[in-house]
C-alpha cells in the first residue's frame, strides 16, 4: 500500500477516534490489504495521538482468546499501544458515551522492571523482568462499524484497544504460578465467567514472552516501567452506562470498573 | 411418593444393572411420567440398598449440576445430590477402564472433607468452612446410564446423579487463607487445554453445595457426619472421553490429578 493510502486511514482512524463515528471496514474498501499495512496505518493513528500530547505508556496483546480467534477467524495474537489518555483509576467512572461500543475484558497487567528486547525472549526472562502484575480490564472499543472485523482491521485500529484501568494490589510473580490462577468475573454483580490464565496461550507469562519476541523482531523493545496488557480471559462483554464490573483473580486481588 | 416400593425396586434394577452392565438405557420417566423428585431420590436410595447387600460401602456424597448454566438448562434452583461407593475410586495417576463406562465424561471440582457434621437447616457457607477438615482437589467421571447423556431432574437423581468413577489429588489444604472462589483449575486432555474455571462456577462458593446438601438431607431428617467425603460438583464444564485419552487438571495450590482411560 502506498504511503499515501497508509496516512489516509491512519488518519481517518484517529478522526473516528475523535469524533466517535466509526468508519467502514478497511478489509470493504481495501481488499488487498496486508497485516504489515495494518500495523503501519496503527503507527500513522499513534502518531495523531502523539502530537495531540499523549505519550506511549506501554503495549497489549488482543486476539489471544479462543473465543474471539474463532469470531475473526485469526489463530494468532495481535499487539496495540497504551497511551496516557488510555488510563482510568480504580473507583473513577467511565462514561460510557466516550466510546463507541465499548466491550470490558478482564485480564493480568505485568509492570515492567527492566526492558525486554527480543527475539529470544523466554517465559524465564518475563518472570525475570516483571516488577509486579495487577489484575485489569480493558475496555475494548471499535472503530470500525459494528465491531465488523478482520484481523487487518483490527490491527490498523490499534488492536481496538479503548481504555483500562489496573486493580489496586501489585504482586510479585514469585511463587505464584499465573498459569493456573482462576479469575472471576461479575457484571453487576451476577457471575458470568470463570476461567483460568491459561486461557492466554498457556500462561500470560507466555503471551508476553511472545509480544516481546515479536515486537523485537521489529526493533521495538518493551520497556522498563512500561504497562503490559497480557490478553483476556474473560468473553468480551457490552457495556453501557450504569454498569460496573468486577474480577477476582486467585493470589492476585481484584480489580473494578464502572460506567456512567 | 407417587409410586409403590414394587416399581421403585424396579427402577433401582433397570438403572443399577445399567450401570454394572455399561449399557445405555431408556429414561425412566418415558414410561413413568408421573415420578416425582423424592421418587427419584427414594429410588437412588434403593439402588444403594442393592450395592451395600453386595458388601459395598458409601464412600463419599457429590452434588451436581451445580454450575449455573446447567441448573438454568434443567429448570432448577438447588443442585441434585448423589453417592460415591467404594469401587469408584480410582488412585491419583490411575488407570479407569473405559469397557466397563457408557459414555465417561470429566469435570474438575473441590471436594471437601469434613471434621465436624453439619446439619440443616440454616447450612451456609460459614458454617461448612468451619467444618471443614480439609479440601483436595477431585476429578469425577460422571457417566449417565441414559441414552445421549440425555435426561430430566428426577431420571438423573435416580440414575445416582451419574455417578461412576472418582479421583482424589494428592495435596490436602486447610482452608484457612483460601480463597475458593478464585482457585483457577485448568484441565488438559492429552496435552491439550480443554477447559478452565474457577472455584465461584460452582453456585458462586464451592462451599455453597456442600451447604445446601446439608439443608437437603435435613429435610430428611438426616445430617452430614463428620469424617464425610464430598464432592462440590463440577467447575469445568464435562468433556468427554475415550481410551487412550490422558487427563490432567492442574489445581491452583492444590497440586494436580491424573488419570488414564484404557
């Protein structure tokens, strides 16, 4: 795709962003487009972002759970960037008339101690540079029309990544095993799923090992001090205002959101 | 009780030699609709008469359809209670021998083991911790006599809620600092992850069927003594299996239990 093309939908990516007005699919009025492209008009989108002011504070992972592999029909991750505009403290209410259509999921944050700067980043290296992990949601939002997605589209739009919000308690990874660390999730307060970190790849250890490994291999390190969202284990769940969610994640704490 | 103790001697034959045969039979309210819940609890009691004239020993209680989505499916708002006998346990690492199963499923659960007995009504969540011994982690192979797994509430009560084989871990935990809402399970089939969950599947707190067994066999005018084995019932949904398959579920602070099917 020309460079051309590439700043044209980053920029209408971050005008939907901005005006909240989602914009047709880029897979409808680009059929050839390829992942490289995508994630070249996700790095034209950051760059608005940037110059508005805001600054990169750290990367996700999406695409990691099976459920939603199954919806786009993509078997592998997907990686976004946290920016400063994206973090909303515990206990602070989000207006749900902010996003689009905004989706929670609950995840495992990790907060970095030292850089990681793969490729040949191993599960013993992420444990090495974790400095704490904290149970989070992320409240995904599409700025594509209807969530309708491929993987291009969702890639270009940031990973769909909207905002997030990290529980109160950090941990240390040390004698915890997050592999099998089981996570409960409530959406006013009724139970709507259970699951276990081995939903993201075997272990969110693993999934972080795995955005290193491949951000590495494009230069790009993750950094010391840096937020990583390691990918949910819990179905993507709608969201409107008056809401509020809470997860519970064995050994770690919770962590709560609501909407207004 | 609708029917007279003839036809509930019947029913306990028709399901038991069911079981000992590994034969799939037709559901027993096809031709009795009229059985009531206590029916089949009556008959689940005549069918342990059977096993214990033989010389087997209750050795555990077990709740089921215990997770939300099941007992929404069934209609119901308590879960079923069953028994496990002596034959059923299979050790840690063992080997179960699919030719004498229908249609063997797993699920992952908690069972508990009691130090004190617990008597309804008025059974909460409080009062099962602070009975507790201990906790272990379990897996059961439940294997309904029924054609397709397919059933009501009372066919399935009668059918001792599916029971047939059960694995017991090997860490026993006080419950003391544990929390058993959030303690993840993670089971894989041959390898590969199958099915996750966390202890609040099961009516939000493990505990809470343990609980309500209470309250059920106080109705009964009967308690949970103390020393008792039991079930909570699955977290994971059930997965079905085969010979050949191994299965391991890896229990947060519980260690991990395992099993091949031959």
């Amino acid at each position: 795709m020309t460079p051309e093309r590439i700043k044209f939908h980053g920029d209408a990516l971050y005008q939907a962003l901005v005006d909240r007005q989602p914009i047709v699919p880029l897979t409808e009025r680009e059929p050839d487009i390829s992942i490289d492209d995508a994630y070249r008009i996700q790095l034209r989108m950051i760059e608005r972002r940037l110059a508005s002011g805001e600054t990169v504070i750290g990367k996700k992972i999406g695409v990691t759970s099976r459920a939603v592999q199954q919806m786009l029909n993509v078997y592998q991750p997907d990686f976004g960037l946290l920016l400063s505009g994206m973090v909303y403290a515990e206990g602070q209410a989000i207006p749900a008339n902010s996003m689009i259509a905004p989706r929670a999921e609950a995840e495992v944050a990790f907060i970095l101690k030292r850089d990681l700067d793969g490729p040949g980043v191993t599960a013993a290296d992420v444990l090495r540079a974790t400095d704490y992990v904290m149970p989070c949601f992320e409240i995904v939002d599409s700025r594509i029309k209807d969530w309708k997605i491929k993987i291009q589209d969702t890639v270009a739009d940031n990973a769909s990544c909207g905002v997030f919000v990290l529980g109160g308690t950090p941990r240390s990874l040390r004698g915890l095993d997050l592999s099998v660390a089981g996570m409960v999730v409530e959406k006013n307060g009724e139970i709507v799923s259970t699951s276990a970190g081995a939903s993201v790849q075997g272990s969110p250890v693993n999934a972080v090992a795995w955005l290193a490994n491949t951000l590495g291999a494009l230069g790009i390190p993750l950094k010391a001090g840096e937020v990583i969202l390691s990918g949910s284990q819990s179905p993507l769940m709608p969201v409107a205002a008056g809401d509020s969610f809470h997860c519970a994640v064995g050994g770690l704490g919770s962590c709560s959101v609501r909407f207004s | 009780m609708t029917i007279d103790p003839k036809t509930i001697d019947s029913l306990a034959e028709y399901l038991e030699s069911a079981e000992l045969e590994a034969r799939e039979v037709v559901k027993i309210t096809d031709a009795h609709p009229q059985l009531t819940l206590d029916d089949g609890y009556a008959i689940q009691a005549a069918i342990r008469a059977r096993k214990q004239a033989r010389g087997h020993q209750v050795a555990g209680l077990k709740a089921g359809l215990t997770s939300r989505a099941k007992m929404k499916q069934m209609g119901v708002e308590v879960p079923v209670f069953g028994l496990l006998f002596d034959y059923m346990s299979i050790a840690n690492g063992g080997e179960i021998r699919t030719g004498e199963l229908i249609h063997p499923k797993v699920e992952a659960e908690i069972a508990f083991v009691l130090k004190a007995p617990l008597r309804g009504p008025g059974c909460h969540v409080g009062a099962v911790l602070a009975a507790t011994d201990f906790v272990v982690p379990a897996v059961e192979i439940i294997d309904s006599r029924y054609e397709n797994f397919r059933f009501d509430l009372v066919s399935v009560v009668a059918d001792n809620t599916s029971s047939s084989r059960f694995v017991v871990g090997s860490v026993a935990r006080g419950i003391e600092g544990m929390d058993l809402r959030t303690l993840g399970m993670v089971m894989e089939k041959n390898g590969e992850v199958v099915a996750m969950a966390a202890g609040a599947a099961v009516l939000g707190h493990p505990a809470e069927a343990i609980a309500q067994l209470a309250n059920h066999l106080a109705a009964r005018g009967e308690e949970i003594p103390a020393g008792s084995y039991i079930m909570s019932g699955g977290a994971t949904e059930a997965i079905p299996v085969a010979a050949g398959d191994s299965i391991q579920v890896r229990f947060q602070d519980l260690g991990s239990v395992s099993m091949r099917f031959v």
